[in-house]
C-alpha cells in the first residue's frame, strides 16, 4: 500500500501536473471551492496551495459535517443527555463542540456522554446497557448515513435511538451558488461521499445551474487531476462533472448504501451553521422508523434561539469559503484546538483546525 500511494504523492509527478495547470491560464482570476474536510487536511498538508498559479484560488466551502452541526441541534443532545437513564453516543469531535454547552460540559455535570467510532459501536453499547436508553447522535454526510441506515434496518435491540443531524451534500452546493455575492468558478467534489451517491446527484445540480465541478480523490496527484479538470472546463467553456476518482468513485455509487438511506431516511429541509435552513438538505427518520427518533420519543426539538457561534468568531465566514481561517481576529489566540470558540477549530475535519495544524513557524 506504501509503495501503491508513493506514486500519488510523487514530488516530481506533483510539479509537473502543477506546470500543466498554469498553463491553463484563462486570463481572469479562477475561485474553486472544496467541500471536504480531508481534502483541506490533504491541502494543507501537501503545500498544495503554494504549487497554484497566482490567478487560481481554491477555497473552503461547509465540508465539515461536525462544523456544519447547528448549535441549536447539539444543546438537544445535551438536553436529552441530561435525562435520567439516557446514555449519549457520539463521535469524539463532537463532544466538544460548544453551543449553550457542549456534551463534554454536560458529562462534567452528570450527564452519560460516550465517544464511539460508529454506529456499531453505539448498538453495542445498547445491548450492554439494557436498562438504559442509548441516543446515537449522528452526524455526517451521505458517508456516515449509510451506516445509520444499515443499523437501524438490522433490528437493533428496543433500547437504541437515533438523533439525527445527518446532511446532504448536493443542496448545500446549490444553496451557496444561491446566495449574493461571489460565487465559486468550480467545485472540488468530495470522494468519499461520492462514492455511496455517485455522480448522477451532481448531475442533476448541473442541469439546473450549470458549473465546472471533478470528483477528486485525497492524494496530492489526486487533488491536482481535479483541479486541473475543473480548469479544462472553464477554458472550454464548458461545465460538466468528471470523475477523477475512478478508482473508487462509480457514476451509480454505492447501490446498497443508497437503497439503506432511501429506505430509513426522507429528506427535509434542516439548518447549516453560517448558511442557515436548506431545503431538502437532511435526513430524518421515515414514519416506520420514526420511534427510534429520540426527539420525537422524548417529546423534544431545537431551539433555534441558541446562538451558533460567540460574537467575533467566523466560522460561519469561513465555511462559506467567504474569509480565510486567518482573517479570524481569535485564530490562534484565544481560539486554539485545545481551546475552541467555534467548531471550525474543534473538529478534525474543520478547517480552522487544519490550517492550525500545518501553520508555518
């Protein structure tokens, strides 16, 4: 396997395809934008950005699904958490993002919080804890839904539920080339999510708002062969979607995850942190599933009163790829990973975060 990735992270492979693109000068300044979160960690990691032409800008859209999490909808976790014979499950990154207060707050004050994996392994958690009701908050894009879906589709023991802040990447790209403002030249399109849908969801965004967009695998070889996709269209004037990723990537995706979420999830319109409610964007549980849906059993629902962010921070800016993690007056002081304001800077996937990270002395 080392030597299989060596290849996509050859240095010399890497300059030349970086020649290759600068030749494709359209003559205007080009602005893309990724919508994945290990695609800015790959960024960031490689240098890539320093190998772009200065005409070419590549930005950082919401694909952070942790970030992207309301503020409104994690103070329903730790609502629900608080009640008594309630167990929490969720990712680690989570737990620490704040809104009232975060769940790692909440664990401080009683609350049973437990960082899992996955999805399995908060059924597990379940079948341990029969005397107890385990909530799964889930989060995360069509990657992660896929497994909820297979879960809740398996029988899971009657103590088991579901919170769902899953969201759907396609209206999201709509909804930012519907705002005012400066819109992205192309899209940089994630390959792990496109790997459960496909391309066709892109393909039926393009016929309504035609734009460059390339799937793009998380090698530096990778990245560079999107980009420079998304650049080959705009010179030809032409916008499609191209998969650049076909190692892993299928035009129909994954059949069986797609059939697991169209058969536990109906979309609904849901709120993004810095864009706000999207139609059709999440996914919540269809009528037979929806007595595993913990907000419904018990009876809650988010406040859209809780703020999503402390006055200053600009993750919202920042997910709409509208500044740069850097412009954040509290970017390294006070905001740091191990002292976040905002999620862009507690998630592994934020792009605050990566930029922290693999900041330059």
């Amino acid at each position: 396997m080392k030597e299989w990735t060596s290849g996509l992270r050859d240095p010399g492979r890497v300059r030349g395809l970086a020649a290759e693109m600068a030749a494709l000068d359209p003559g205007r300044p080009i602005r893309l934008m990724h919508v994945c979160g290990t695609h800015e960690h790959a960024l960031c990691a490689a240098g890539i950005r320093d190998l772009l032409p200065e005409w070419l800008t590549l930005v950082a859209g919401p694909g952070c699904p942790v970030c992207v999490c309301p503020a409104s909808e994690i103070d329903l976790a730790v609502r629900i958490a608080a009640l008594p014979g309630v167990t929490l499950a969720t990712f680690g990154d989570l737990v620490r993002v704040p809104a009232r207060i975060s769940l790692a707050q909440a664990r401080t004050r009683g609350a049973d919080v437990r960082v899992v994996y996955g999805v399995a392994d908060a059924v597990a958690l379940a079948r341990s804890l029969p005397d107890r009701t385990v909530v799964f908050f889930a989060v995360g894009f069509e990657t992660t839904a896929c497994t909820t879906a297979a879960a809740l589709r398996a029988s899971p023991p009657d103590n088991f539920q579901v919170l769902s802040s899953h969201r759907l990447v396609p209206p999201a790209l709509q909804a930012l080339l519907d705002l005012p403002g400066e819109t992205p030249d192309g899209f940089l399109l994630p390959g792990h999510v496109l790997t459960v849908t496909g391309t066709k969801a892109y393909e039926d965004l393009l016929s309504r708002r035609p734009i460059p967009m390339a799937v793009a695998g998380f090698e530096p070889l990778d990245i560079l062969q999107a980009i420079r996709a998304i650049l080959e269209q705009v010179r030809r004037g032409r916008a499609e979607v191209v998969n650049a990723y076909p190692r892993a990537v299928r035009e129909q995706g994954n059949r069986a995850a797609r059939e697991a979420i169209a058969e536990v999830f109906e979309a609904a319109d849901a709120p993004w942190r810095g864009i706000g409610t999207i139609p059709g964007s999440g996914l919540r549980l269809r009528p037979a599933f929806r007595h595993r849906d913990a907000g419904e059993v018990f009876g809650l629902a988010p406040d859209p009163a809780v703020q999503d962010a402390p006055t200053g921070c600009r993750c919202g800016e920042v997910l709409l790829g509208r500044q740069e993690p850097e412009e954040c007056p509290f970017f390294g002081n006070p905001c740091v990973p191990d002292d976040p304001m905002g999620p862009c800077m507690v998630a592994q996937e934020g792009t605050c975060a990566a930029r922290y990270r693999h900041r330059r002395a």
